[in-house]
C-alpha cells in the first residue's frame, strides 16, 4: 500500500511549506517540509502551531 496523503489548509512562511494531512490512523498531523534546492528538511507535528513555530524559525544550511 502506498503513503497517499491528501494534503489540506497548506501555507507557505518563507521556503518552507506547512500542511495538515489525516495519517492512516486517523489522526490529524502537520507536516512541514523546506522547498529550497538542497536542504531536504522535513517533519511532522501533532499540533500546527508547533509545525508553524518551526517554519518561521528554519534556516537552511544549502
């Protein structure tokens, strides 16, 4: 089975995209992942403000 997550209520703080998506257990989660080209950050959250406290404070090392 594959990892198909629908995303939803995404934004963007700077480089770093935050989205809600529902795991395959139920439960909402955040994920938050950098787009710039070579970083390759990414995470996941139980709550969104977590998730949007660490986009605002990421810094890339690429």
């Amino acid at each position: 089975m594959t990892a198909y997550r629908r995303f939803r209520h995404v934004i963007r703080i700077g480089p770093v995209q935050v989205a809600t998506y529902t795991d395959d257990r139920g439960r909402e989660k955040h994920a938050i992942a950098c787009t710039a080209p070579d970083c390759g950050f990414s995470s996941d959250y139980r709550d969104r403000a977590a998730a949007e406290l660490t986009a605002q404070t990421h810094r890339c090392n690429a």
